[in-house]
C-alpha cells in the first residue's frame, strides 16, 4: 500500500525485520525524516517515485548496517566526518539517528537538496549534524581557520564519483590515517588495485530487498 501511514510501530517492525532493532528514540527520529521526505518527494524529485517503504527498503537499510560498520572502524575519537554529494540526506541522516560520534558535514552543491536536509535537520534532534552548501574541494576550507586547517578522519562517498577518482580527490583533504568509507553495490577492489598509500580496511556485506551491498573501507597509509 503506497500510501500506508509512517508509524513508529511501522518502521521499528521494518527494522526488525532486516534484523537491525531500534531504540524508540531512533525510531521516532526516523518517523520524522521519512514523513518529511515523502512530503517534499511530492513537490520535487529527491528520491524518484518512492513511497515510504520503499525508501526504508532500498535506503534506509543502508544507514542501519553503515551505523554497525562505522561503530567498528578504527578512527579518531570525535572524528570529522565527511559525507560527499549527500542528496537528500542519504545516507548521513537516518546514520545519524544510530551513529552519533564526533562532527557531521553532510556536503552537497544543489540547492534544493540542501533545503530539503536543513528544514529535515531542523524537526529533528541529531547532535553534531550540518550541511555545507558547495563543492567538495571547498568544505574543509569552511571549517578551517586561521590557527589550523581542518583534516578530515572519514570520508563517506555512495556514488559521488568512481572510487580510484574519489581517492585522488580525498587524499590530501584526510588526516594521516583517516579512512574513506565506500557504499557499493560491487566487491571491494583488492589490494593489487588500489593506488600507492592506500590499503583495504574493513569490509561488510548485508542484504537489501532484492539483493545484497556492500561498505568498504580505504585507509590512508600514515
């Protein structure tokens, strides 16, 4: 039923059901992201023509594994967090209701995008989320000042370009030792494929409807 009502009872029964549970505070939290995202959807293309359940299934689940993988990495305490071409907040969004370590950039160049995530962010309670509206290469430049210029520790990309050109961009934008986390539909590359001062972190596989995907993590050799 495409216009079935966003519950509570509803989205925590979905979660359940990939075998990620949530808290009530998560849950109602996620409630407020996908009623809001369905009303705009209406109004502008964010996530094509996709009712609720839809977008939980073939979105959601993403940040509900992303948080058990994110949680397992090596990184800083409060690290700086990058989420590149972030869209209508996917997956940085429903991740930030589970995940909530250190500081959030969700980074996209589209306006209405970023509307959309500001006035989501704004019926919602997630620390230490924001969005920067512009291009990637210029973000850290934002968040530096004049005694230290900014590194990122994570760098998250779902389709933001290939990974061997993403790599290129991010490497001096990251921190000795930081890591950049890949959301793929494919099998991570091996380690005879990726480029010199790179190495295979971290890698999970889950299910979603229809098939399964794919995190990877690329760290920057110190």
């Amino acid at each position: 039923m495409a216009n079935a009502k966003i519950t509570a009872d509803a989205v925590a029964g979905m979660a359940k059901k990939v075998g990620r549970p949530l808290f009530a505070k998560q849950t109602k939290q996620l409630v407020r992201y996908l009623d809001h995202l369905t009303k705009w959807n209406r109004k502008m293309n964010l996530v094509g023509k996709s009712d609720w359940k839809t977008v939980f299934e073939t979105l959601i689940v993403d940040s509900l594994f992303l948080a058990d993988f994110m949680d397992g990495l090596d990184v800083a305490d409060n690290p700086l967090c990058l989420d590149f071409g972030a869209g209508a907040g996917l997956p940085g969004i429903p991740l930030r209701t589970i995940w909530q370590d250190g500081e959030y950039w969700l980074v996209e160049v589209r306006e209405k995008r970023v509307l959309f995530m500001q006035s989501a962010l704004g019926r919602m309670d997630l620390p230490g989320v924001s969005v920067f509206h512009g291009r990637a290469e210029d973000v850290l430049d934002h968040l530096s000042d004049e005694d230290r210029q900014a590194k990122a520790d994570v760098i998250l990309s779902r389709a933001f370009m290939p990974w061997p050109k993403l790599l290129d961009l991010v490497q001096p934008m990251l921190q000795p030792g930081g890591v950049v986390v890949i959301l793929a539909n494919e099998q991570p590359p091996t380690e005879s494929e990726l480029p010199a001062g790179w190495t295979l972190g971290d890698v999970m596989e889950y299910p979603v409807k229809g098939g399964k995907r794919h995190f990877w993590s690329l760290r920057l050799k110190q």
